[in-house]
C-alpha cells in the first residue's frame, strides 16, 4: 500500500487553484486599441498643459502616417510624445522642408520630449507614424517660455 505524504493534497489544491486562475485570465479580455476612447486616455497619459500650440491625439491601425500642419508662432517649444499599445510611435517633424526633430516614444506609457526651436512663424508638418500598428498615440507642442 502507498502512502501519501501530508503535502500531496494541499499541492493538488495549489495546482487547481493555478489552473482555475489561468483559465480565468485566458479569458479577461484587454481593451483593444481599436475600441481605444483617445480622449479618456490622453487625458491621463498626457495631461492638459499651459502654453499649448499644437496637439493631436489618435489611433494609428496600420502602417499608414497620420500628418497634420500647423501654423507655429517664432519660439521656443517642447514636443511631447507618449504611445500605448505596443511597439513604437514616431514624430517627424518639418517645417519648410527641414526636419526640426524625429522623435519616437516606446508604446508603454512613457512620455519622451525633444525641444524645438522656430526662429520664424512657420507651418510645420507633424507625421505620425509607426510599424508597430495598431496603437493609439498623444502628442503636445507647447511654448517653453
């Protein structure tokens, strides 16, 4: 006859309660970034703030650019960029056919800033871009003085 050590059944239990709870996350579902509310999510991951010239916020849900042109006062600025979803997020920025920065973010909530200068009022092209798609994206370019 076999006996069985004391620990056996508290080790069965551990491991059911393991299964049970990688079932149970097997099905939680994650917000996807296609169902993503930009706004809610902006407000947070990159808070309003003084002094703003140009911000964008959105999903990119393939590798196609998102560009936008803005019309900039002569200063000096700070370019703020944060992504969710994965991957990476890119900024280009041009204004008159020169780049003035290229800014990327990894997609995990971390903001990554770059300043800018304008020595003119310029239009200046915002690209953003990513291979990494599908993620959502925040940008804010604000006066730094």
């Amino acid at each position: 006859m076999a006996v069985i050590p004391r620990s056996f059944p508290r080790a069965l239990s551990v491991a059911a309660a393991a299964a049970v709870l990688l079932g149970v996350s097997g099905c939680a579902q994650q917000l996807s970034v296609e169902n993503a509310d930009v706004p809610s999510w902006k407000a947070t991951a990159l808070p309003s703030a003084n002094g703003i010239v140009a911000e964008d916020a959105g999903k990119i849900l393939n590798a196609q650019p998102v560009d936008r042109t803005e019309n900039v006062p002569a200063g000096s600025y700070t370019l703020t960029l944060v992504c969710e979803g994965g991957g990476k997020a890119f900024l280009a920025v041009r204004s008159g056919g020169k780049e003035l920065a290229d800014l990327g973010a990894a997609c995990y909530g971390t903001r990554e800033s770059v300043k800018i200068t304008l020595q003119n009022p310029a239009s200046v092209e915002i690209s953003a871009s990513s291979v990494d798609a599908p993620l959502i994206y925040a940008y804010q370019l604000v006066s730094a003085g």
